[in-house]
C-alpha cells in the first residue's frame, strides 16, 4: 500500500510540475479597441418666418385684402395663403420632404387653387387630385440652399353652398386646415 501512495504522490508531483512549465513556456498578445465613424447630422426645422414651429403646430392664414369682410376673417370670397419654410440647414443625409393638405373635412366650396414648394431656383407644384394636395422635394445633402418655401394658397368661393355658408358664419368658428410634413431620410 506504500508503494501506492508514493507512486500516486509522484505523478501528482509530476503533474504539477508539467503543469507549471507550461504556465511559463507560452506566448500571449491581446488586443483591444473600437470602430469609429462619425454620424450624419439630422438637422431638421420647420419655421414661419424667424419662429419655430413645434411637431405639431398652429399656422396663421395669410388673408387677401378685402374691402367686404372684416380685418382677420374669412368669408366667401375671400382666399387665404399658408405660408411656411423647411429648413434642412445642416442635416448632411439626402432628404425627401413630403407635404400633405387634408382638404377631405373642408366645407364645400373651400378648396387649394394652388400649392408650390420653392427651393432656390427650382419651383414644383403639388399634386391637386379631388381636393387632396399631396407632393415631395427630393433634398441631396450637399446642395448649396436647404430651405423649402411651401406656399399653400385657398379659396372660399363665392359660388359655393349658400346654405352650408351661411351656418359656418353663424356659428363664426375657426376654419382649421390639417397640413403635413413628413421629412425622411431619402433611400
């Protein structure tokens, strides 16, 4: 049995020793770090003039000049103009800016007679089909200006239903037009 034991405790010796020369006899070389790249800038506001307007925004119509209805009202007859700026000074992604006008809730008789978006030189009209106006602008990152004018013009005809007229203006509400900005970052 004691030939056992010192057997045993010799190739436990012997173990541990194979053990440690092999801790002592190896190379080893790690290396850390990180992938870097700068991210494009999103820079996106829509204004009227100098004012920001939040995600959800109120916009006061433009009114023509009338000498039959009152400073600050609309009537039949008289149209009105919205007016705002997209302003992608300083994203540095392509965009594509899509502009909607729900006309679907307006009265009858009040109707877009026209919608344009400008952007330095270039002009395009919006799409006008059954009332909806809807359209994009296409804005490459590195062009020279990034401010979209969006010129919304209206028209309450006179020729419209005198009924439904005349109880709009008894009620005397606000007339409220929902516009869309949707601004993407073009594929």
């Amino acid at each position: 049995m004691k030939k056992k034991k010192s057997f045993l405790v010799l190739v436990v010796l012997l173990l541990l020793l194979g053990v440690g020369s092999f801790t002592y006899a190896r190379y080893v070389t790690n290396y850390s770090g990180t992938g870097k790249a700068e991210i494009a800038k999103w820079a996106v506001a829509l204004k009227n003039g100098n004012t920001a307007l939040s995600e959800t925004f109120e916009l006061d119509l433009e009114l023509e000049e009338s000498t039959t209805v009152a400073d600050g009202k609309i009537a039949p007859g008289r149209g009105a103009t919205a007016k705002f700026q997209l302003d992608l000074t300083g994203t540095e992604v392509t965009t594509d800016a899509n502009f909607s006008v729900n006309t679907e809730d307006l009265p009858a008789g009040i109707s877009v007679t026209s919608a344009k978006l400008t952007r330095g030189a270039t002009e395009q009209e919006l799409t006008i089909t059954n009332g909806a106006v809807s359209g994009s602008m296409i804005i490459p990152y590195n062009a020279t200006d990034k401010i979209v004018d969006v010129v919304i013009e209206l028209e309450w005809n006179m020729t419209g239903s005198d009924t439904t007229d005349t109880e709009l203006g008894k009620n005397a509400g606000t007339l409220e037009i929902p516009l869309g900005v949707k601004v993407q970052q073009a594929e």
